[in-house]
C-alpha cells in the first residue's frame, strides 16, 4: 500500500521530513529486492535450473546402502543455491507447490539416470500431498517411463508446516500408500507435533533428529531418548534411522544400540553422484569386534549439569515497561520468573509473586505501571554457565538467600542468555539422581554396581564378543581396616575404585563396583594386560604412602589374630584375576561372575600384588 502511494504521488524535498523520506526509500528497495527475488526464482523453476544431490542411508546390520535421500540444490553462486534460502524464498512468494513440483521430477530423473539401488526417499511437506501436481497421474507416467516403482518411493514428511487436519492427511497417505509409496516422517524430537505425527501416521520409517544422534555416545539424556524411540519403533513396526551421524563413538553407540539406519557425513555428503557401496575407512569401522559402552545414568564420570534444566523463556530488555511484564504475568500463568536481558547478557530476574503483589496493593499500579521493569527486579540473581552441575547449583542455593530457591536462576553459555532453572525442577533432578545412585550405583565410588554391570556382560555375550573380566580383589584388608579404621579403609576402596576407573578406557571397558573391596572390569582394550600391571604398580605406590613408615619399613603392622595374639599383617596388596572370554564361552553373567570369583581365588594364592590369567571354556577357568 505503501508502495503503492509512493508511484502515484511524486514527492519532492520539501514533502517529507528526513525519516519520511529514508522510510520511502527503504520501502522502494525492498519492493525492488522482492521482485528481483521473484524473478529469480521464476527463471529457476521454469528452466529447471536445479541439481539433485543424494545422501546415502546405511543399513547397520547389512553394512550396506538400502536407500538414499533425495535433496536440492539451487544455482551454484547464487543467494538462492542453499535448500533453506531457495524454500524459504518460495514460501515468500507463494511458489512452494512449484518448486516442490519440479524438485521432485530432477530427483526422479537423476535417481534413474544414475541406477542407483534401493529405495529414494523424498522430502515433502504435507500441503503438498493435495496438490493436484502430485496427485493428477503424472508423477506415476514420470515413474513409468523412468522404470522406477511407487514401491521404492519413501515420501519423507517434512514439518515446515503445521498439521491440524489429522483425518485429512491420514486419508491422503491412504491414497499414496495404495499406490505403493511408503511414508517416512523427519525429525523426530524437535516437538511435540511431529511425535503425534507419529502416532497418527504411523510411517515405515521414523528419523530421529540430529541434536539427539551428536554426542550420544557420551550423552545419558540423548541416549535414553534414542533408546525409548528405537523401542517405541519396534513396537510399532517402523524402522529407525539415525539422522547427522559425524563421529564414530556415535556410530558404533547407534549399531550397538540396535538402531537399524544411520546417515550423515561420517558416511557420506550429499553428493550428485553417490557411491553404491559403503566405503572401505566406513566398512571396517562397523566390523570392530569391540561393544559400545553405553553412557549410564549415574555414576563418576555421567555429571548432570543445569542446561538440562534449562528452560527458555522469551526475556524483557530494562527498558520495558512495569505494564508489559504485568500482562506478561497474567497471561501467561506457568511463568514464575521473567529474565531482564540486555543484548544477550542477564542483568536481572523478576519474580511473578513480588511483581503482583506490589501491583495490588492501592495506588501502586497506577504509580509504577509506566515505570521500567527494573525498578522491580532482582539485579542480583543467581546465575549459572551451562556446564555448572546440579549439585554444584543445589549446594550454592542451600547457602543462599530463601528466595532464590522460589525465584529460580538464570543459566548462561558463555556469558550469553540461554534460559531460566526453577528451584522445583533442580530439586526433582537431585532426587531422581539419588534415587538412581542407590539402585544402580555403589554409594562410596558412585561406580556401577550389579545391575548395571550384569546388563553390559549379557550385551557383550549376546554381541559374542571378545573381553576380559578382571576381578580384583583387595588383600588383607580386614586387618587394615581393624587398624588404622574404616575411614582409611574407605579411603583405600575409593583409590582402587579411581585407578581402575582412570586407566580404562571409556568408550570400550567397563568397571563395575561389586560390593566391599571387590571390583569387576570388563576390559575390550587390547592393552589390557599393560593396564591391569599399572593398576598394580599405582595401587602398591599409594598404599605406601597411606601407612607409618614403620610399618612401611616392616611391611605390615601388629595386630591381633583370630586367637587374640599380636602379629604382623602383611600391608594391603592386590590381585586381579583375569578371565578371557571368547563367544560360546558363557552364556550368562551368572556364568561369568562364578568363573571370575574363581580365577580370583587363584590370584590371591600368589604373594605380593598380583595378576592371574585364565581363558573360559563353557564357564570354567583354565589357566
């Protein structure tokens, strides 16, 4: 309209203040861009001016490429060659079932053209599935003259678009189904829309967004979110497939986890020519013998930090008004606190309570309404960096003032606004830690115990896969801790507990708390052995600095014997019994624990710190 003002009436100098007049000219420019941009994009589609590029989706179990993701690229050196500026462009000027159009024909005709095998997913937004250029019969002519069945189609539903019309959609992809196309939707997690997408669609295929597959090998949060999904699929029949694969922990976690597909740039880039056949650096990093240990919930090493509690919530600058924060309040009735952020940085917090009380009492309204928000905000709020933990964060409100607790902190990255933590949800999180701690981890060494040590040896047995389990047992320890009393015996549990956790490696082995002084590892490094004498050789080094230097000098200290006379104890040593297992060699932890405890019991015939090596055969030891 504006524009429109602009043509018909010239203007002249005098016309127009100096900010009238830049308006105007910034109202011609952008009117002058869009309809370049139009123009642009109107050549593009008409003359097809557009390049398919594909991206391999690997089949876990087969180690092969079972289908390939169709994408678009736009003209190279322009501002519209990337997907996300030549869609959006089309949404800006009404052209999206176009552009949808002529994508889905290059990707026809290149996926045909280059022979490749399986099946070709394509991305589709769900307005799309009613437009009549996709519905009319000429998509299916294009598949026939190109030898390509509706069968190997898997239409990948994007959620650019909110979907509201369940019946409706449901009813579209009966019709394509019919066909023989299968249905994918695309990433899973980003909300709650797409999960109900899930259950209303019910797709062959579900594809697990990026942010939940970066890091998962050492992320609980992400892991347990990617199992739950990959057990919901099997539930239902759907196939997962793990989307932005980059590193190769997190791909071995996702094969290991049973995930069945994976795709990303650890396999292979969008390229306009794809390999047929997985790589040789891919192939041989899938056929590694060693089992992924997957990240726990709890124990030394899994610290939970605040960004999990943190939640955003858009702020209000210092300039805002008293008014504005009020209606804030009242409209939205969840939000107990409200960040004051100026150009990305915190500078205070507002608590809903103290902001409505003050409103209601006689006059206050109309005396501060008009006033800025930082006449009533708190302009020294706790504030934490996202890898603050929770214990951390729960200690340093214990010691502070009451309010914090109620008003909640902010939480930062590097400095920079990323969200609010209410005192209500970091106090759940420390509970639930506790409670995980007492049911899957030793209390002393916050090490795994049984339960979780027995599920990881019946992974590693179904997986038939080689390791060592390493039972080490601490000797003449009763004596000890008689002596010298049960804090310093704690004191030695922990050193052990810390050695083995130290000279382990992470990502392949696996230690357990069994109890007491007893500790088992599970051990796939193939160092093993060079790490169990370190284990040795540290563990006599700190005891000696743990004893008197008469004892020390004695090796051992008087004590009382069974018969209630004095005698010299040996100072504590260690031995590790170390049983190889190979497939078919047991069939339960049940076996390997009983195989274990007894290639322990022939260690600790050996005098001083010791390891003893046995191979299992059927669930006995040999040496």
């Amino acid at each position: 309209m504006a524009q429109t003002l602009i043509r018909r009436l010239p203007l002249r100098k005098f016309d127009l203040d100096d900010s009238e007049h830049g308006l105007c000219t910034r109202l011609e420019n952008d009117e002058r861009d869009r309809s370049a941009e139009l123009d642009t994009l109107v050549a593009i589609i008409r003359e097809r001016r557009l390049q398919a590029v594909f991206q391999p989706i690997l089949d876990f179990r087969t180690h092969t490429y079972f289908a390939y993701e169709a994408l678009i690229r736009g003209p190279q050196g322009t501002p519209l060659h990337a997907p996300s500026a030549l869609f959006a462009a089309a949404d800006r000027h009404g052209l999206r079932r176009e552009l949808e159009a002529v994508c889905r024909e290059i990707q026809f005709v290149a996926f045909a053209e280059r022979q490749l095998p399986g099946k070709l997913f394509i991305n589709a937004s769900p307005a799309s599935l009613d437009d009549d250029l996709f519905r009319n019969g000429s998509t299916l002519q294009l598949l026939r003259r190109l030898d390509l069945k509706p069968t190997r189609i898997v239409i990948e539903l994007t959620e650019n678009q909110r979907v509201s019309d369940f019946p409706r959609i449901q009813q579209t992809l009966a019709h394509f189904r019919g066909l023989g196309y299968q249905i994918a939707i695309d990433d899973l997690g980003e909300g709650f829309s797409n999960m109900r997408m899930w259950s209303e669609v019910k797709p062959e295929y579900v594809k697990i967004d990026q942010h939940f597959i970066n890091g998962i090998a050492d992320d609980t949060l992400k892991f347990q979110f990617v199992k739950a999904m990959h057990e919901l699929a099997e539930t239902c029949s759907a196939r997962v497939i793990a989307e932005g694969i980059e590193r190769d922990s997190d791909c071995l976690a996702l094969r290991d986890l049973g995930v069945a597909c994976g795709q990303g740039y650890l396999i292979e880039r969008p390229t306009p020519s794809p390999s047929s056949r997985l790589g040789g650096p891919m192939r041989d990093l899938l056929r590694r013998g060693s089992i992924a240990v997957f990240p726990r919930a709890s124990g030394a090493g899994q610290a939970h930090t605040v960004r999990q509690l943190a939640r955003w919530i858009e702020p209000v600058t210092p300039d805002t008004l008293n008014e504005v924060v009020y209606r804030r309040f009242a409209e939205e009735a969840e939000l107990g606190s409200l960040p004051v952020v100026a150009d990305g940085t915190p500078r205070g917090l507002i608590n809903r309570h103290a902001m409505i009380d003050r409103f209601a009492r006689p006059y206050r309204r109309d005396l501060y309404e008009c006033r800025p928000c930082t006449q009533f905000m708190d302009a020294a709020p706790l504030i934490f960096n996202e890898d603050a933990t929770v214990q951390e964060a729960g200690l340093l409100i214990s010691r502070s003032a009451r309010h914090h607790l109620t008003d909640g902190f902010i939480i930062t990255d590097n400095g920079a606004y990323l969200g609010v933590g209410s005192g209500h949800d970091l106090m759940a999180l420390i509970t639930e830690m506790q409670i995980q701690a007492a049911r899957y981890a030793n209390p002393l060494t916050q090490l795994p115990g049984n339960v979780p040590l027995n599920e990881h040896i019946d992974h590693l047995l179904r997986a038939g896969t080689a390791f060592r389990a390493c039972y080490c047992d601490i000797d003449h320890f009763k004596a000890f801790n008689d002596t010298y009393g049960y804090r310093k015996g704690d004191d030695i549990i922990q050193i052990l507990g810390t050695l083995l956790r130290e000279n382990s490696d992470p990502r392949l082995d696996f230690v357990g708390h069994i109890g007491g002084d007893d500790f088992l590892a599970l051990f796939q490094s193939g160092d093993w052995e060079a790490r169990c004498a370190r284990i040795l050789r540290l563990f006599d080094s700190q005891i000696a600095a743990m004893v008197t230097p008469l004892d020390l000098q004695r090796g051992g200290y008087l004590a009382e014997n069974h018969r209630g006379e004095a005698a010299l104890h040996p100072l504590p040593t260690l031995s590790i019994g170390a049983l190889a297992l190979c497939a078919g060699d047991a069939e339960s932890h049940q076996e390997v624990a009983s195989a274990a405890s007894e290639t322990r019991r022939h260690a600790k015939k050996i005098s001083g710190s010791s390891l003893f090596i046995a191979r299992c055969h059927s669930g006995k030891s040999n040496a």
